[in-house]
C-alpha cells in the first residue's frame, strides 16, 4: 500500500467552499444525471472524465520529479509538504491526477462526511490489501485535492504506471467536488453530514448537497448511511446505472450513534434536505426524555455516559429508550447491506446476508464500530465486482488485522504508559470520545488550535458536554485556543490543572508527569500534528498510516 508521510496542512486555496447550491454547481458543475452500468473486471475503470492535456513545453514524464522536488524544498523550508507538491503539479500538468488515476482496472472509492473518513478510508485499504487486491490511498488524512497529488508523488515515477489496482481516498466534503469534476469515482462512501466547521461549510444542509454532487457523479456503487436523513436521501439524486447500498444500525444501538438530528432535536423525517429545523424539544409527539435519550448516551450522569456502563460482553438487544422520531423513520429505511447488530469491548457482531458474523476488532472507540460496517459494505460491493467475493468469517479476519489511523485512538507508549491521542473536530466526535473513553483512571490534556484546517470558529465547544470530566479534572490544556477551552470547562464546573498555549512544551510535561499512568490527549488536526512531532522525540512514533 502507497503510503506517505505526513506533515503540517498548508491551506489550498485552489477550492474554496462555496455554499449556495446554485455557485456550487457553478464551479463544481456534477456530471450528467446519467450513466451506463458499470463495467465488471479489469481495464473497465470508465471513471475518467474529459482529462486537461498538459502544457506542450512540458514532458509529463518528469511531472513525479516536480511534485517530489517541491516535496523535498516544502519540507526542508518547514511547512510540511502535503499541499504545496499538489499545486505545482496542478500548474505544470493539470491532467496528472486525471490520467494516473485512471489507469486503474476497479477505478476509485471515495470515502467523505464530516466523521469518521481517516479511519473508514484506512479500514477500506487495508481490508481490500488483506483480501488481494493493490491498494493505493492517502493515508494521513491530507484530503484536499493536493494531498491526493502528494500522497501520488511516492507512489510512482516517470517510466511506471501506478502500481495498484484500485484507489481508496478521502476526501473533504468541499474537495471531493472539485474532485469528481476531474475524475469520477467508481464507488463512493457518504458516511454522514455533521455540524463541522460553520465557518467553511455553512449550514448543515450545504454540507449534503456538497456530498449530493459526489453521488451524482458515482459510476458504479454509492454506499450510504441509512441512519443519517440526509445522507439516506441521497439516494435520490444517484444516476440510472448507479447501484445504492446502505449500511445500518439495529434499533437497540441508535442511541449509541446518534445523528446530527438527534443531538439538536430535530424531526428528520420533515427536515431531511429541506433546510428547515423543529426545535420544540421533543420529536413528533415523544416527551422531553425519549428526545434526549441520544444525548444522554453521552452526556454526563448516569449509566448512559460510556459503556462502562454497560456489560463487559456484547450489549444485550434492549436498549437506551428511543427516539419515536428515529424510529418511525427506520420503519421506513432501506435495507442495509451490512447492519451494525451488537458491540462490546473491542467486539461486533454484523449483519450480512441474512447471518451474524462477528469477532475481536483492534479499533478504538465504538463509534469506529459502525465505521466498520460502513467499509463492509464497500469492501464487499468492490469485491463482488472483482470476481472476488468472500464470506462474512474471511471479512471478520480481514477487519481484525486494522488497527487505528494516525491520532485517531492511536496509542503511542511513552515512559511505559499509554498515551491516546483522540482527534476532535465537532460536537458529535467529542461527545462520542468523551463516552468510548472514560476519564477516571486516567489523566486527560486537551489541546485546541484554530488553523485553518481546524476551522476558525470554536463556539462548537460549548456544545459539548464536559462534566464526564469532573471527577478527574483536566490536567493540561493547551493550544491556541487554550484559554477559551479552560473557560469552557470552567463552565462544567471542571477543574483545570495548567493552561499553556505553547503546545511542544506543554505535551512533554504533561506526558513525563505521573509516570505509569495512562493518558489521552484531545485535540484538534493541527494540535495532533504538532503533538505526534514532538512525542516522536521522547517515543517511537509510527509513520503516518502504518502500523498494523
């Protein structure tokens, strides 16, 4: 598998998100509404669109030394390397990522949503790598255009085509348009639509339809999540041709993975895609707890706030109370291809064709459970096009070799102690970390920056509840947005031992302090960045995307 080490984001001011549907389609206009089905087997990618021919002054076959020469001066320079290799390439041969992609005999999978495309990307590769085929992705999370550029400079030369069958790539919700504009992916994987960076994205409804020009551009398979109204009603706008598969939740587990909705009160069945919001507290005739119960699955109090509270094994088929709102609307959903049936300490149990398959995951943090079964269903769509189809116990053991993208519930072992670096980007992803990953013996930092790749506006954090944290306390705080984070917890009645904006200094005490106790550290993509640079000085780091 290609993989390419990672480095601080640079911004690529190349796609800017626009909101308006209409100025979207504008500058990202999706491809015809139609296509013909997809082709079966090799040397049939067929998702290429028109490709731009290079400048006549400029030979092709030297396009990989530019793009690793830029690479080499990007980083001797300090500024990292995954965006800067992109945009040269971009401007010497603006058909490079076109042409090379589109050699590839299964074409592309297109992972995107706002949670979960790291881990679910990485899941994906290397579950089609342990199942045969040749896999190249962009493992670190750089999900700009460019940084599928970069991520291409390892992986080829100018005498040999890329050595790999088939791409698995994620991208941001924006750059996913401005992708499929050059290249259509063969398959493509919608995981879900949050409230996640405002300030870029605008309402959440704008987010969907960024991601409807993905589905509408899909040449074979879209997979979508059947637990998430605006990603399920995608459906809608996949072209003639296109197959839609879904992946899914039993009842008893929604309040574990509650959707955007749930955790804002809002009906979905009324307000999929249409923009407008019930706030009255309360879903369609259900009282004030029953529209709660996803939120207290990870608020504060209770035996609801992680699943230490439930039992050591397989959480039995009852459940936290559910939604009448979400209930009425599984009542009508799709089947799923792969349903999420019950969870446990580092255990799943799926759904597929009709039989449990289940088994011990390396994963950390439940929420990675139903990504789980989000890459299932890609993996098995893929597979059964490749001529390469395998039964639920070979895709079990295939899920079991994946351990945890770079900071996402990676464990670096330092003076003998675990520390866990836990990325969080909005309400939803912390609230679930908070929940997977219970305080009490442990001792907790979190740092927040607000770069670009962060996003700018940090008023999320006060739609996160933090009183899970009480008994423990916070131990360090840190990252440019430190003090606005020591407020916010000083609002949760949490107590915060040091606050310190310098983020190197701040991990090294924090992580040389109570040798022997573990640690998790909370922090945004930038403050990850940093953090897993300095701790590769004081323990030994794994390359971004490897470690299995």
């Amino acid at each position: 598998m290609a993989m390419n080490d990672e480095s601080r984001p640079e911004r690529d001011d190349g796609a800017r998100v626009v909101v308006d549907d209409g100025a979207v389609t504008a500058r990202a206009e999706a491809p015809a509404a139609t296509h013909a089905a997809k082709p079966a087997g090799p040397n049939a990618a067929g998702g290429s669109v028109q490709v731009p021919r290079g400048h006549w002054w400029w030979p092709s076959a030297l396009t990989p030394w530019a793009g690793r020469t830029a690479q080499w001066a990007s980083r001797l320079a300090g500024h990292g390397g995954s965006a800067l290799p992109g945009r040269v390439v971009e401007v010497l041969d603006p058909g490079f990522l076109a042409r090379t992609l589109g050699t590839l005999p299964y074409g592309v999978v297109l992972v995107s949503g706002t949670n979960g495309k790291t881990t679910t990307t990485r899941m994906v590769a290397l579950m089609l790598e342990q199942l045969g085929l040749k896999v190249f992705t962009n493992p670190t999370g750089s999900n700009f255009t460019r940084g599928v550029v970069s991520a291409l400079m390892g992986a080829i030369d100018g005498r040999k085509p890329l050595d790999a069958e088939i791409a698995v790539l994620e991208l941001d919700e924006a750059y996913a348009v401005h992708f499929v504009r050059q290249i259509r992916p063969r398959y493509s994987l919608l995981l879900n639509v949050m409230r996640d960076q405002l300030d870029r994205f605008g309402e959440i409804d704008n987010t969907a339809r960024l991601l409807g020009h993905v589905a509408q551009a899909t040449t074979g398979t879209v997979v979508l999540n059947r637990e998430d109204a605006r990603i399920a009603r995608l459906s809608e706008q996949v072209p003639d041709g296109t197959a839609v598969r879904y992946f899914g939740l039993v009842n008893s587990l929604r309040s574990y993975f509650p959707s955007d909705d749930d955790m804002h009160g809002t009906d979905i069945r009324r307000t999929a895609m249409s923009g407008t919001d019930v706030d009255d507290g309360a879903v369609d005739g259900a009282d004030d707890g029953a529209a709660s119960s996803a939120m207290a699955a990870f608020g504060a109090g209770g035996p609801g706030a992680s699943l230490s509270g439930a039992p050591s094994s397989l959480i039995p088929g009852e459940s936290p109370r559910l939604d009448v709102g979400r209930e009425a609307f599984a009542s009508t959903a799709q089947p799923a291809d792969v349903t999420l049936r019950r969870v446990g300490d580092h255990e799943a149990e799926f759904l597929i064709d009709g039989a449990t398959v289940g088994g011990r995951v390396r994963l950390e943090g439940i929420y990675n459970l139903f990504n789980a079964a989000a890459a299932l269903t890609v993996v098995r769509s893929v597979l059964a096009d490749a001529g390469r189809s395998v039964d639920g116990g070979r895709l079990m053991e295939a899920l079991a070799e994946v351990t945890p993208a770079f900071g996402r519930g990676e464990v670096i072992e330092v003076q003998g102690a675990p520390v866990e670096l836990l990325l969080v980007k909005n309400p939803m992803g912390f609230r679930l970390s908070l929940g997977s990953f219970p305080a009490p013996g442990h001792d907790t930092m979190i740092a927040i920056c607000d770069e670009y790749a962060d996003g700018r506006d940090m008023s999320w954090l006060w739609d996160v509840d933090f009183t899970s944290l009480r008994e423990t306390g916070v131990a360090m705080v840190s990252g440019t947005r430190a003090w606005d984070m020591a407020l916010r917890l000083g609002y949760d009645e949490v107590k915060v031992a040091r606050t310190d904006t310098d983020l190197e200094e701040s991990v090294e005490r924090f992580v040389t302090a109570n040798p022997g106790v573990p640690k998790h550290i909370y922090c945004t993509y930038t403050a990850m960045l940093r953090l897993r640079a300095r701790l590769a000085r004081l323990a030994d780091v794994a390359d971004a995307g490897v470690g299995r």
